[in-house]
C-alpha cells in the first residue's frame, strides 16, 4: 500500500512536469501590455509628477528615487536637473543593463517636453519596468517653473503663496542661481504643499534570503 | 512519553515546500537561517565593541536593530515552531546525538569545528541549506542550485573521515 | 496577485507577524521530519538514511512547481520574487566548506535552531560554533573579499543560464528528484538496516 501511494504520488509530479514543460510559461510572463491601453494609462495625470513634487524630492534627498535624463547629449551638458543620470532617447530600451540604472527606485523620465518622455514612458511599461513616471511638461516647464515663478495675483491663498516662494528658494538649488528669496509675506509658516500621490516608500533590496 | 514516530519525509518535504511556497506568495521571499545568526552576532559584538563592528565593512552590512529584521522573526518562529512540534511527539529530551563510537566530549568538540566550518561557509555563500539550497532550488536560481551540489559533495567527501563520529 | 508585500497590502510589520508564523511552520516540518537530531541528519551521509535528499527535494520541487503553476494562472508575478543572486565561484568554495562542515558537525544552521529547542546538547554547542564561525569570517573579510565576490552573475536562473524554457528546466528537476527518490529508497535498503 505504502509503495503504490508513493508510485501514485511521482507519477502525478512527473504529470505535473510534463505539463509545465509544454506550457507557455515564459511567454506567459512576458505577454506585453496593448500599447491602447498604455495610450488611455498616458492620459491620467497619475503618471505625471510634478515639477514642484519633484523639486520637494530632490531637496528631501529622497533615496527612493531616480531621474532619467532622455534628452540630448547637448542638453544634457547644459543643464540637468540636479542628480539626474543621462540616457538618450535612443538607448531607453537598454536602460535595463545601464549600471546607473536601479529598478528598485522610481523612475521619472524627463525630456524638453511631455511628447518623447511619454514614447519613452510606453517603451518602458512594455519593457515591463512598472514604477516610472514622467516630469510633467518636461525640462521647459521645469526651468520656467523655477527660474521666474509667477506670483499669485488677486485674492491669493496662504497655499498658493507657498508654492510660490517654494518655487522661489528651490530656484537656487534647481537651477543654480543665486536669487533672493521673496520676504514680502510673513506666511513662512505656512504648511507644505500636500503631495497628491502617494508614492511608495522606497524598499532596501532585500538581503541575501539566508 | 514516547517517542513518537518521525513522519514520512515526502509528507514533512511538502509541508516544508507549502510553506515556502507561501512565503513567496505572501513576502514574496523565501526561507533562511544564517543570516538571522550574523545579526544576532553583530549585536552582540556590537554592545562590546562597537567601534571594531563599525569599522569592519563586513558587520557594519549587519549592523541594525536585529528586531527590525524579517529573518530574525523567523528564526524566532522556527524555534517557536521546532519547541512545538518536538513537545507535541514528546521528543523534548537533552541529549547528544551522536554514534556509539564517540565520547560525549567527542562529539561536542566536533559539533563546535563544524558549527564554525559551516559558519564561514554560510557566509561565504551567502545562505545555508535553508536560504540558499531551498529558496534558491525551488526559484531556480543557478547560484542556488550549484552550492545544494557542492554542499552534498563537500559533505559526501568528508564523511569517510568523520565516520566513528556517527556509525 | 502576489507576492502580497511587495504589492504593498500590509506594512513591514505585519510582515513580522507572518515571519515569526512561516519560521514556526518551517520549524515545525523540520522537527517533524527528523531534522532536530544530528545522526539522522549525518547518515544521509552514509547512504543509511535519505531523509535529508527526499525532504529537501520534496520541498523544493513543491515549491517550484507551485510557484510556476500560480505564475501560469497569474496569481503571482515571479519577476517581484527574491532570486538568489548568483556568486559561481563564492557559491562553490563556500558549499564545499559548509559541505565538510555539515559532515562534521551534522547540523545545518536551520536544523541546529530546531535541535537546538528539542535539547539536542550538539545542537547548542553547534550553533555557538556556527556563530563563532561567522565572526571569524567577519574579522578575516578584507582578505578574502575577493572571493566573496568572485564569479558575480546577478539575479541569474537556471533557464536563462542554459536558454531553455523554466517549464523544461522544471520537468528535468522533477525527473532527476523522482529518480532520486526511487534510488534513495533502494540505497536505504541495501545500506540501511537501522532505523535510524
């Protein structure tokens, strides 16, 4: 009795193999997400983030992310956003062997604009990267958000004067310059702007499994 | 009480495999042991001397909080566990398990060389037979797969020598 | 679809929660199994007593062939699950230690927990050495940092390493476990004779 139920046991694994091995494992895992679908997924403003967002990170030293620089090699020497890395347009789909390139970080692409980024964006997810993002209006709206922010006219709200002089004093850092920081106001103490996302906290790769 | 009987390996095998199965479905990790030690080590050495673990590039990978770690929890689990099980078949005893043809000082003296082998070998490896032949078996990791060998050959090739210690 | 955590269904502390119950059913199967007892463990050795080979390969064929069947349903996304990194020639020497290690102390660091609890007096003695082991491996780091990092291949698995499909690689595992089996028992009963 004892044998047979071991015999009946490696026959069903030996069944079970035999289906894994004709099965359409690796194909399945690879099956790539309709670029329709990526289209639609494009126009949510969930997978933008905003420069200001942005700036918040960079100035927080945030660990858990990465900016991708994905304009021209020219442009890139110009000016790039501080702790940005560089890969062209052209080399997106190799990001994956690229040694800066770390997939436990979020990824947010940025370009002069929101057109190639957005190419980029939809390489990417078909690449299967899952956690990237695009700067929302690119580098051009980046350095006139920073460089020369517009004051809040009329009836402003306390909100809406912090985010100015936010923009104000992340100028120096973003950009480089040296531009004094707005004083007219006393509404230093107002309370920062709420991040509208709600980001994953970056995860430390985990350590060896023994 | 008396001893009850082990249970059949391929039961106990697939346990182990749902288990570690699960693990993966949930933490979306595996199984380990040595790693838990190493921290447990580097706190030690840490209330001692704390500078020396510092300073060494090796501990200070291992110097955190060791109950802010998954695999401390676990070990605390697998004792929790191992108590458990070994009390419920009433194999709660202390002895020395060992052959007949070694003394008790023997065997300890042996347990302790090889304790500390298989320690340097853990960590050379990066995991033992649990984190590293298990885990990295069952997720077809070629590091994985090709320690479980030497770990068998290692073993097999040593045996000759040590054989009064357990026939 | 899991892996549930790194989903981000419940915080790092729930997390421990679940470690401390996967530790005690992992402990549990190995107490059941045999594994808290050094000679049952070292005369696999001897080819006396297979315990070891059938309960390590019963769970590692389990879990594989439950991971790529969830994976084929999509109740899992394996590329999010933790894969040994591969260090060839770091694996390799350090098996081959913890192999003469093994054989000598008849514990691994798993089972010496287990034996440990049960009372096993090698058991504790075993896994102050392993501890002791592990210091002296820190203290002689830098000199074989080398080695210890010799052979980096990364995250790689054994259908990506040869280029064949997981679902063969699998199907080949299955074999050679079930072969093993069958020859494991038939050693048993030319060497065993004890029961052990």
């Amino acid at each position: 009795m004892q044998i047979s139920l071991k015999t009946i046991g490696f026959s069903i694994l030996l069944l079970l193999g035999l289906i894994l091995a004709f099965s359409p494992l690796d194909t399945v895992r690879k099956e790539q997400i309709p670029t329709k679908t990526l289209l639609e997924e494009l126009q949510k403003e969930s997978v933008y983030v905003q420069a200001d967002e942005l700036a918040q990170w960079i100035i927080d030293k945030d660990p858990g992310i990465q900016i991708a620089d994905i304009r021209s090699e020219k442009d890139f020497s110009n000016y790039h956003i501080p702790e940005s890395i560089h890969i062209p347009f052209g080399q997106i789909e190799n990001i994956e062997k690229s040694d800066l390139f770390d997939e436990t970080k979020m990824l947010i692409l940025a370009s002069n604009g929101n057109t190639r980024a957005g190419q980029a964006w939809i390489l990417l997810k078909q690449l299967g990267i899952k956690d990237v993002y695009i700067l929302a209006g690119g580098l051009n709206h980046w350095v006139q958000n920073f460089s020369n922010p517009e004051h809040p006219k009329g009836a402003y709200t306390d909100d809406e004067l912090f985010t100015y002089q936010f923009r104000k004093a992340a100028g120096t850092v973003m950009l480089g310059q040296t531009l004094s920081v707005a004083q007219d106001n006393k509404a230093t103490d107002a309370k920062p702007k709420p991040i509208r996302r709600k980001r994953k906290k970056a995860k430390k790769k985990v350590d060896e499994g023994c | 009480m008396k001893e009850s009987k082990f249970m059949s390996p391929y039961l106990a095998g697939i346990g182990l495999g749902l288990t570690m199965l699960l693990a993966f479905l949930i933490m979306g990790r595996g199984l380990g042991a040595s790693g838990a030690m190493m921290r447990f080590d580097v706190w030690i050495l840490n209330l001692f001397a704390p500078a020396h673990t510092a300073s060494n590039a090796y501990f200070a990978n291992y110097a955190e909080n060791p109950l802010s770690n998954w695999l401390v929890f676990e070990v605390l689990g697998v004792m929790i566990g191992g108590f458990l099980s070994g009390a419920l078949a009433g194999r709660l005893k202390f002895v020395i398990g060992k052959g007949p043809r070694i003394s008790n000082r023997g065997r300890l003296i042996m347990a302790f060389g090889g304790g500390a082998i298989m320690g340097i070998g853990a960590r050379l490896a990066r995991g033992c037979t649990s984190g590293l032949a298990l885990t990295g078996g069952a997720t077809l990791s070629l590091g994985g797969w090709v320690f479980m060998l030497c770990v068998f050959g290692g073993a097999y090739a040593t045996a000759w020598f040590v054989r009064k210690q357990w026939i | 679809m899991g892996p549930f955590y790194k989903m981000g269904f419940f915080s790092e502390q729930t997390g421990f929660v679940i470690a401390l119950l996967t530790g005690a059913a992992f402990g549990f199967w190995l107490e059941r199994a045999g594994f808290g007892q050094s000679r049952k463990l070292a005369l696999q050795f001897y080819f006396r007593d297979m315990t070891v080979l059938k309960v390590m390969f019963t769970a590692i064929i389990t879990a594989m062939v439950g991971l790529l069947y969830f994976s084929l349903f999509g109740w899992i996304d394996l590329s999010m699950i933790y894969i040994n990194p591969t260090f060839l020639w770091a694996q390799i020497v350090g098996g081959l230690v913890l192999g003469v290690g093994f054989a000598i102390g008849g514990y691994c660091p798993g089972t010496s927990v287990v034996g440990a609890v049960t009372g096993r007096i090698d058991g504790i003695v075993f896994l102050l050495g392993a501890m002791s082991g592990m210091i002296v491996f820190g203290e002689f780091f830098p000199l074989i940092e080398k080695l210890y990092t010799a052979g980096s291949m990364g995250d790689i698995t054994l259908p990506k390493y040869f280029n064949i499909s997981s679902g063969i690689v699998a199907f080949i595992i299955l074999l050679a476990a079930v072969g093993m089996f069958v020859g494991g028992e038939w050693l048993e009963k030319k060497f065993g004779g004890e029961e052990a």
